[in-house]
C-alpha cells in the first residue's frame, strides 16, 4: 500500500556541521511550502526537580525578543509573509517550527537562528511571562481529560523524571529570574544538542551555506547532556482527585513499551483493536451498545527507555462504577483473545492509511526527520513503516497482549470525580 507516489519526495540529506549541529532535509518537489524546525535534545525530563517546568518557559521566552527584533517584530515579520511559527516542550525535547513559502525560507531560518541564539530575557518580560504561563497551569488544572492524563504520568511513575509535569510547579515558576534561566540556556542550548530538520521544496546545499555563513551558536561551547533517568526509583500509587465535576474523568493506566522497541508496531495494532478507533472493541461496547459515555479511548505513551499504556473516559458518576467493570470485564477477555486474522488485517489498513493522510503534510516529514534523529539514529521513509507494519504477527501481538495486560495487574488509576467516587473506587477490585 502506497498512497505517496515515490517521485513526489527525494532521499533524506543529512550534513553534521563542523560545530556539531546536525542538519537533515527532504525535498518534495511537489510543495510550494517548507516546513523547518529547531530541534534541542532537552526536555522536562532533563530537569532537576528544582527546574521543573524550566524548559517550558524557556520555550516561551524564546519569543520575548531578541537584541535584533521585539516581541511585536517577530510576530509581524512571520504574519506579513503569512507564515506560521509555533514551538513545543515536551518530556524529551523541545522544537520550535516555521511553516512558510518556500522562496522565504531565508526569513525563516533568519528567525529561529535569531530566537535560538540572541533572546534577551529581558527582567521585564520574565516578569509578564509568569503570568502568562501561571494562566497556563491554571487553564490546564480547569482542564481535567488533559490533568487526569498527566497525572495518570505522575501516578505511574513517581519519583522518575517522566512524572513532573511539562509545565511545572507554580512556586518554582515564581522563583525564576534571569540569572537561573540563563544558566538554564547554557546547560542545553549548544550545538551538539541541536537537530535542524526541515522538508518541502527546498535546497539542502542554501540551508547549510545559510548556517555556516551565519556562524550559527560558533560562539556556544558544546556540553554534557544532563538526562539521568532514575528507572529503579519508580513506585506507583493511585491519583485520586475529589473535585465538583458533573462527571468522572479517569485513566487506567498499565505497563508499556520504550519508544524503540521492536514491537511497538505490534502495540500499535492492539491499540487499535482496543480502543483508539470508532470501531475499537471499547468504542463499540462502552458507548455505542451500553451507552455508558460519550468519550472512551485507549492510548500509548512511549518514552525512550519505557512506556506506558492507557485508557481514558468520562462518565457520569452514577455509570461510573458499571463503566469500570465492564473495561476490566473486557480487558480480560481481550487478554486471552485470539485475534482473528480478518481484525489484525483491518487494523493494520486503519494504520497505513493513517500514516498515509499524515504523510501529504510537509509537517509530518519534517516531524519523523527530527523525532528519528533524536531517538532511533535511523531514517524510515513511508515505505519502510508500511513494511513495518506488515510484517507485525500474531505471535508479536500476543506478547504485546502478555506484556501489557499481566496476569493479576493491580490497575493504576488517576481519576477527578466528586467525593462519592473516591467511595466507588474504594470497594472495587481493580485487578486484571
């Protein structure tokens, strides 16, 4: 199956600069648009418990101006070519993006370079900045499918990296200045932790003339990547949330993969099968025949080194208990299910034909350069996924199943729900 035609896009180029910054390209012949981002190996898993949330707000900052340009400029230079930039942190890394024609792809590397290199930090904008972001939280707190998921995070993995969340904790934001933030920039923003990935119709020779002619971070001395991840130290609990909600949002949350495992494909397919498609087993049972929610899905969370696997829904409290279950009534049957071949077949189609739709954006192409860089070293082209995909077996999926779903698994769970659903949880027997 292959919706792209394989004359549309050219092989990946891939240059590491003389100061370390590695610069992959794709060139789609048939865009009229380039879509590049900035890519720094450091997220809120680089961050010690005192930097939590750090990362994010340098990742505003970034746009406060620079020596060259006000925040004001920055917006009108990108919207008067009718660009779009945007930038996002994430636990493993943080990019900043620009999508634009392709004939002013020399305004777009000019920006970032600039953002990336010569932001001021100004005590002022620092200031204005937390406010903004103590919004953020507090937007995201009033928030609960988002909060249940975080702290589903927090749940699984306390006292691991992985758990603090993205955005930090409010007293820590308030304790920033200039000086702690700066020397936050010098500890990740250097050249061997920078990725410059970009695709569209594009020439990879203008852009490393661009960076070399530039001096882009020449003066920026390369460091140690900071990222210790403390695996041993995991011990999971229960996030319960008592909070005045018309519904029960929860996420039940069990073991996962890394993001490099060799089976994730296999776990792509399962969850596909359980719960995140309309036709999904949960979808259909949960809501279109039971009529217990409105919103039902499963989910993946892969990491570098691991991973976990979830389901979320809201109901309401008086289906809350029945809805609870059921997913474990079905769990275990899906557990011991031998997946037809006619369900492995469709749910492999559901996923290549995902992955075909995501791959006519230059965004896509410009994402799988940058995230493969960062955690394979590898390049997969559409082709390449969909062989992946194909090969996945039976065998594979089983094992994933096995992996997933162990036998006598105490359900992890986050939820934020009224009173009385602290007292439902508390006479139900969450084991698979």
């Amino acid at each position: 199956m292959s919706h792209i035609k394989k004359n549309n896009f050219m092989p990946m180029e891939r240059t590491v600069l003389e100061n370390g910054i590695v610069v992959l390209t794709r060139k789609i012949t048939t865009s009229r648009a380039v879509s590049i981002g900035f890519w720094i190996k450091s997220g809120s898993t680089f961050e010690t418990a005192d930097e939590n949330g750090y990362s994010h707000f340098l990742e505003h900052m970034m746009f406060k101006g620079t020596v060259r340009r006000t925040e004001k400029q920055i917006a009108h230079e990108i919207d008067k070519v009718g660009a779009y930039i945007n930038a996002g942190t994430s636990k493993e890394y943080t990019s900043y993006y620009i999508n634009i024609i392709q004939d002013k792809l020399d305004v777009a590397l000019d920006i970032l370079t600039d953002i990336l290199e010569n932001s001021t930090f100004l005590p002022e904008n620092i200031a204005k900045e937390k406010q903004v972001v103590l919004e953020e939280i507090k937007m995201y707190e009033d928030t609960p499918p988002e909060l249940v998921q975080d702290n589903l995070l927090e749940g699984m993995l306390s006292g691991h990296p992985l758990a603090r969340p993205i955005l930090g904790r409010k007293d820590l934001i308030e304790a920033i200045d200039r000086d702690k933030l700066s020397r936050f920039y010098g500890k990740h923003y250097y050249p061997h932790n920078l990725i410059v990935a970009a695709a569209g119709n594009l020439n990879h020779k203008k852009i490393i003339d661009y960076l070399n002619r530039k001096k882009f971070l020449h003066k920026r001395k390369n460091g140690k990547n900071s990222h210790t991840l403390k695996i041993n130290n995991i011990r999971a609990r229960e996030m319960i949330v008592e909070k005045d909600l018309a519904q029960v949002n929860f996420c039940l949350g069990f073991p996962g993969l890394p993001l490099r495992s060799e089976l994730r494909f296999a776990l792509h397919i399962v969850n596909a099968v359980l719960g995140s498609s309309m036709s999904s087993i949960l979808f259909q049972k949960i809501r279109e025949n039971m009529g217990l929610c409105y919103s039902i899905y499963s989910f993946e969370n892969l990491f570098k080194d691991l991973g976990i696997f979830g389901i979320y829904s809201a109901t309401s409290i008086r289906n809350f208990e029945k809805e609870l279950n059921e997913i474990i009534r079905i769990i275990r049957e899906f557990r011991k299910l031998k997946i037809k071949d006619e369900t492995i077949r469709d749910a492999k189609e559901h996923l290549k034909g995902n992955l075909a739709l995501a791959f006519e954006s230059i965004d896509t192409h410009m994402n799988n350069l940058g995230r493969q860089e960062l955690f394979y070293q590898k390049h997969y082209l559409f082709d390449d996924l969909i062989r992946l995909i194909d090969k996945v077996n039976k065998d594979q999926i089983h094992q994933v199943l096995h992996t997933i779903f162990p036998d006598r698994y105490k359900i992890i769970i986050s939820s934020i729900g009224n009173k009385k659903h602290r007292k439902i949880l508390e006479k139900l027997d969450l084991v698979i």
